[in-house]
C-alpha cells in the first residue's frame, strides 16, 4: 500500500478501536515480535436472501461470513411483497444478537438470472418471470439499508473467495450444480461479470445441437442434459425409479445399462463444459459446489475423463477440478457475501 510501518499501526489501531478488526496471535520473528490482526467477527453484520425457493431462506451472518440466525419466508414474484416480507422477518432475524441492527451494513439478494454490473437491477429471471427488475431499489426503500443483488452462481462465486476454499487464489471458475447450473469466475482477484453481467453462463451454452428445449428458449443447453433436473428426467424417460444420482451410480455400479448411459451422456455433457471453461479461462482451479449428487463414481469419473480428453495436450492435468459438497444455506450465505463484498470493497467492476 505504499504506507510505512508506523502509518500502518496507526491505522491498525483506529479500526481496533472501532471494533472492525482484532488481535489474534503474537509471532516471534527478526526484531520486534508481530501481532497478527483480523477482522472482528462482530464488527459488521450482513443479511442474505436466497429467492431460488420456497419458503425463501433468509440468514444473518457476521464478519466472517458464519451464519448466526435463520428465518424464512414465502416467495413472491411480486417485487414490492418481496420488500415488504423482508421488512417484516428482519425484526425477528436480528433481535438473537446484541448490536445487530446497528452494525447491520448491507443486504443482499441471490436470485437464478442475469443481474446488472452494478448489481442493482435483474435483468432478465425466467425463474422469477422478471425483467428489468430495479430490486435493490426497491428493497433499500422498504427496508432502509444498502441492497445489492446478483446472480446465484456469482454469489457463491464471492462466499469462496471472502470465506471459503478460493481465499488464495486469483484465477479461478466456480461451477454450482443443483436442479440448474451455473457458473462465476475470479480473475486476478476479481469477480469478471463481463459487460452485462452475464459472464459466465455455461449451463445455456449449446451441448447438443438441436436438443432437448430449455427453459432460456434455445435447445440443448447443458442444463438440459446435466443438472440434476435434466439428469432425473433422463432416468425417468429411461424407465429407471432413480430420484438422485446416488440412486443412479447405485443401479449402475449393479450393471443397469440404463443407469450407465444416463450418467455418462451428463458426465459427458458437464466434462465438455468444464474443458471449455478450462480453455477460455486457464484458471487455477475449477471449483464445483453441489448441495446433492455424488462426483466419486460413474459420473464424476466420465465429467473429470471428458474434460481432460477435451483441452489441448499442454493443458491436461494442470487445472484441479474440486467438488465441494455444500448445505442449502449456501446461496443466502453467498447473498450476505454480496453484501460483505460491497462493504469491505466496493462494488465489482465490468
């Protein structure tokens, strides 16, 4: 930063002093000893939001991104009866911790569809049927505090890299995977959201020409033939009783051919996508959070052999692909992080 030593602890102190950070450790080195600061858990609150299902979860976390209270509501997709279901669960979210409501600095929404780069209005939600939605808006005057919104896959994007497995790393995709699939990526440190916010799409990206129709209007995106969604109809079109992929990798481990086509057309499909990915970005490392479904049989097998076999020779090998098995809390936590971000560094540029 360009600041000596001195200007530094000074620095240091003044946020002791307001409760934003705290000291942890002493390490003996060369000279002086040095005592390690972080930020205080209780310096600063965030609420998170996830409306990608009903009841709509929402979580008070602190400042190091550890949930501390629940609470849920019912989803609308009336913008202004969202705002106002928000307004009348905070109360009670809030009221379990002390100082809560005056550190509380930020709001944020997770929401399934393209989010503007200021990460103030949806775009588009087919989920939601919305369309040039100002949510942060409208939710900032119901409530009074700073709102920010984003895409569901960006924001758990900014949970691994405030609090999770990515802290270290620059360059990196994360890919979440459930009913639909989305993607977010770091690059040098940053979250890239491209000139409209929708950097990152991979789950409308076509796997199949003249597929299955999706849901975005085109026809064979990966999400049709990978989610765990597509993956479940697949199975039922196959006559197959599976409800998940653990039932899957189940009947094919017993040599159901049914099951072994099942799992190896979406293995097939996410491995393909996850090389492109590999190709385009050349992260350090591809992350995929799933809150369900299994990446130790069949179909993680197929998914890892696919995208090796899909990225130029130099390539293979050098980008580690992590599964991450995540609870449900995992995009209101991530909305919370928005949040945090803001506070902590200012909205994500283009």
């Amino acid at each position: 930063m360009g600041l000596s030593k001195a200007a530094m602890s000074g620095i240091a102190r003044d946020l002791i002093a307001l409760g934003v950070l705290h000291e942890t450790e002493t390490v003996q080195g060369q000279g002086r000893p040095s005592i390690l600061l972080d930020l205080h858990p209780e310096g600063a609150f965030f609420v998170g939001i996830s409306l990608l299902e009903d009841p709509a979860p929402l979580v008070l976390s602190d400042f190091n991104g550890n949930i501390l209270a629940r609470q849920t509501m019912p989803l609308s997709r009336d913008p202004g009866v969202i705002a106002g279901l928000i307004a009348d669960a905070l109360p009670k979210l809030l009221s379990g911790r002390k100082d809560a409501k005056r550190k509380l600095y930020g709001l944020g929404v997770a929401l399934s569809g393209f989010v503007d780069e200021r990460q103030a209005n949806c775009v588009q939600s087919t989920l939601l049927g919305w369309q040039d939605v100002p949510l942060a808006q409208i939710i900032s005057q119901k409530c009074g505090i700073d709102t920010f919104i984003e895409n569901d896959a960006k924001a758990v994007a900014v949970s691994e890299k405030l609090f999770g497995s990515a802290r270290d790393v620059q360059n990196f995709s994360v890919v979440s995977f459930d009913d639909g699939i989305g993607c977010a990526h770091f690059i040098g440190g940053k979250l890239y959201r491209g000139n409209h916010g929708g950097a990152g799409e991979i789950a409308h990206c076509t796997i199949e020409p003249g597929g299955s129709p999706c849901r975005c209007g085109k026809r064979g995106c990966l999400d049709t033939v990978a989610s765990l969604k597509a993956i479940r109809e697949m199975a039922k079109a196959e006559g197959l009783s599976c409800h998940s992929i653990e039932d899957l990798e189940t009947e094919a481990a017993r040599g159901n051919a049914a099951a072994v086509r099942v799992l190896h057309r979406a293995g097939n499909a996410l491995g393909l996508a996850i090389a492109h990915l590999i190709q385009f970005n050349d992260p350090g490392m591809i992350l995929i959070a799933h809150v369900e479904g299994r990446f130790d049989g069949l179909f993680g097998t197929v998914m890892r052999q696919t995208a090796e076999a899909n990225v130029l020779p130099r390539y293979a090998g050098q980008t580690p692909i992590r599964t991450h098995r995540v609870d449900r809390d995992v995009w209101a936590r991530g909305a919370a992080s928005i949040a945090a971000h803001n506070f902590l560094i200012g909205p994500t540029p283009n």
